[in-house]
C-alpha cells in the first residue's frame, strides 16, 4: 500500500484534535482500485487516473502517496456539521484540490456522493455501503501537495515579499537589456552581472516566458521574454519593452 500524503495526514491530525476518528487514510485491503492506493498501483483503467485534470500520466506529486482519509464524526452533531460545511465549500467550487467526497452529514438523510468531474452543483445518492459515520475525502493526485484545510481556518492572506533585492551596483538610470546594448544596459556583459541576468531568465522561465537555458547572457530570447512579460502584466506602466528597469525586477521578483 501506498504511504500517506502528508496533506492527508496533516488534515487528519487537524480532525482528531477536534475529537474526530481517524478511519483510515490509506484504506485497507477492500480497496483494490481508488484514491486509497499509490498511483504506482493503480492501473491504467482506474478512474482515478484519467479524471485527474492533468491527465492519466500526471504530472503527479509522488507516485508513492496515497491520497484520501476516511473522517469520522462519530455520529456526533456537532462534528457531522463540520462535514456539511466541507460539503457546502466543494458545492459552491471551493477547495480545488479536493475531487471526491462521500459521507452521511445529515443524520436523516442518506449517505450521499460529491465527485468534481459530475459538476460541483451535482449530489447523488451513494450506491454502495457504509459510510454513514465517516466521509471519504480524496485528492486530485496532481494536488496532493496542497492542504485544503478543512477543519480549521484558512492561514492569513499571504504577503507577498520581494524575494530579490535590487543590484546595489546598478547606476540610477541603469537597466537589464540586451547584452550587446550601451554600456547601461547591465545584460551580462561582465561577470558580476550574471548572476542577477540568470535569476531574471529562470523567474521568466517559471512563468511560462522562454528565455532558453539559463546563462546569465540577456540574448533575443530573454529581450523577447522580457518584452512579453511586461506586455503581459502590466503594458500600460512602461514604454522601455525589453528594458528591465528597478520596477520591472520589483514586480518579477515580488511574490
């Protein structure tokens, strides 16, 4: 059997300190298909390969990770609230990472089934057995890095925070351009350019603007990337397009 994804585990430890029973996370020897196994045993038939919106070869997070937790509310009122919630969230196209979820969270209705691919708005009848005091919960298995915090509250915004400080050597009036531009233009040109030349290509590639391979060497490829990226974000703040000036590397390198 596959090992825990450690979202899964983290949400289950969220779960048990709120009194909640841990019914498995990697499921037992009844499943011989599903979203209990690791992906690297599951075949290739197994809806839970080719209902994952990254296709049926991933790219997955580990192959090794099984990816849902049975959460029990013990039949208790005030924990089988915290399922209706959850249910609530994923109908209203919350919590993105979640594909799948069955459970009993009315007590005097019937076990019911939630599944992303039938249309977030979309709650069947559940058709098997079980499931009455517990509520299967599974990950997209491309997904399974990311914690859907069920139970508690959602962490804070995030801050972005600027994550590159700006050359200290660069001349006010200075940029990132083409390496074979004037003097002022800082595109690898000398060695102690590189480095930050190099952090601009690999923040670009991450984006999805091809710079080619990472060299430090600001070539047509990279004034090409530049010039898109800043078309792309933010067209109306700047007229200098392949000219990567102080508040070009503020905004690439604040996240």
């Amino acid at each position: 059997m596959g090992v825990a994804a450690p979202v899964v585990v983290a949400e289950m430890s969220d779960w048990t300190a709120l009194g909640g029973g841990n019914s498995g996370i990697v499921g037992d020897v009844g499943h011989t298909f599903g979203f209990h196994l690791a992906a690297s045993e599951v075949g290739s038939g197994d809806y839970s390969r080719w209902r994952d919106p990254n296709g049926s070869d991933g790219p997955y997070v580990n192959w090794s990770y099984a990816c849902a937790g049975d959460f029990s509310h013990r039949r208790d009122e005030g924990l089988r609230a915290k399922h209706r919630d959850v249910l609530a969230r994923l109908m209203r196209g919350e919590l993105p990472m979640i594909c799948e979820f069955i459970g009993q969270p009315w007590a005097d209705q019937p076990v019911y089934y939630w599944a992303r691919w039938n249309g977030v708005g979309n709650l069947q009848r559940y058709s098997g057995s079980g499931h009455d005091h517990w509520s299967h919960i599974s990950w997209y298995r491309s997904k399974v890095d990311q914690r859907a915090y069920l139970w508690t509250s959602v962490p804070p915004s995030y801050v972005p925070v600027l994550r590159r400080s700006w050359p200290s050597y660069m001349p006010s009036g200075h940029w990132f351009g083409h390496y074979l531009g004037p003097n002022e233009s800082h595109g690898g040109w000398y060695a102690n350019e590189r480095p930050d030349c190099k952090a601009i290509q690999e923040r670009l590639n991450s984006l999805g603007f091809n710079c080619g391979t990472p060299d430090g060497i600001l070539g047509n490829n990279s004034v090409a990337a530049i010039t898109a990226w800043q078309k792309r974000f933010y067209a109306s703040s700047t007229s200098y397009y392949g000219q990567f000036w102080s508040d070009d590397w503020a905004h690439l390198f604040t996240y």
